[in-house]
C-alpha cells in the first residue's frame, strides 16, 4: 500500500484537485482492490461518535486481559468495531468475487476472507490517520 506525501494532485486551470476516496490493492490478495473514503470532519466526527463506546468497552477488557472471557470480548469488540468502520469507509471491491457474485461490503463481512476484512479496515485506519506534517499544521 504506497501513501503520497500529498493528497492534493494538480488540477486543471491551477487549481488542486482532491479526491474524497481512494483505490488500494490489496496485499493479501492479488488482484483485489478496494475503494475507500478519505476522512472528512464530518465523517471522522460522526463515526468517533458512533465507536465512543465500543472503544472504551474494548480498552477496559484489553486492561483487565487476566479476567476471565476479556481477551475474547475485547477480540469480538475489535471484530465490530472493524464492521462499522468498513461499513463507514468502503465504497466497492474489484477483483473478488464471493459465492459466484461480486463482492460487496455486506458479502465480505458476512461471508468474505477475515484476512481481507481486516486489511481494509487497516487501510481505512491508515487513511483516517493523519501523519506528522499533518498534525502540525
């Protein structure tokens, strides 16, 4: 996955032209792209919102790993917390099919590859991320 160092490309005219999603390729999976939504304020607000609690549940078991069941509830937190970003974020998948149809982000929760789940969700973190230069300005 290869992350520019600007996400602003040269337009037409002189103006900058910004794209709101993007296409990865898929690591684990060649041949499978995916097309994800860059984080706005609004959306990184909206779903902050929406995960508030299932973080803070999910950092409690992760703290207590030596109570019993909190290593599998913090793991099944994680799983639904890679659910709603992926449903927040994932626009369409080329290069996939599953059980005969093209993949579409209900079939990759419901019935894809975890592995590739997981990657996405990874990627759409990566993306929501701001890097260094970022957060100083």
């Amino acid at each position: 996955m290869t992350r520019s160092t600007s996400r602003l490309d040269d337009g037409t005219n002189g103006r900058l032209m910004y794209e709101s999603a993007v296409w990865r390729d898929s690591q684990l999976w060649p041949g499978v792209q995916f097309h994800i939504l860059r984080m706005s304020l609004l959306r990184r607000q909206r779903l902050m919102q929406e995960l508030q609690s299932l973080t803070s549940e999910e950092s409690f078991h992760r703290a207590a790993p030596d109570e019993m069941g909190s290593e599998v509830s913090a793991a099944e937190l994680q799983i639904r917390i890679d659910a709603i970003v992926i449903r927040t974020a994932l626009l369409e998948m080329k290069g996939l099919s599953i059980d005969g149809q093209p993949a579409s982000v209900e079939s990759l929760l419901e019935s894809g590859p975890e592995s590739l789940a997981h990657e996405i969700a990874e990627a759409i973190a990566y993306e929501s991320s701001l890097n260094e230069n970022e957060r100083k300005n």
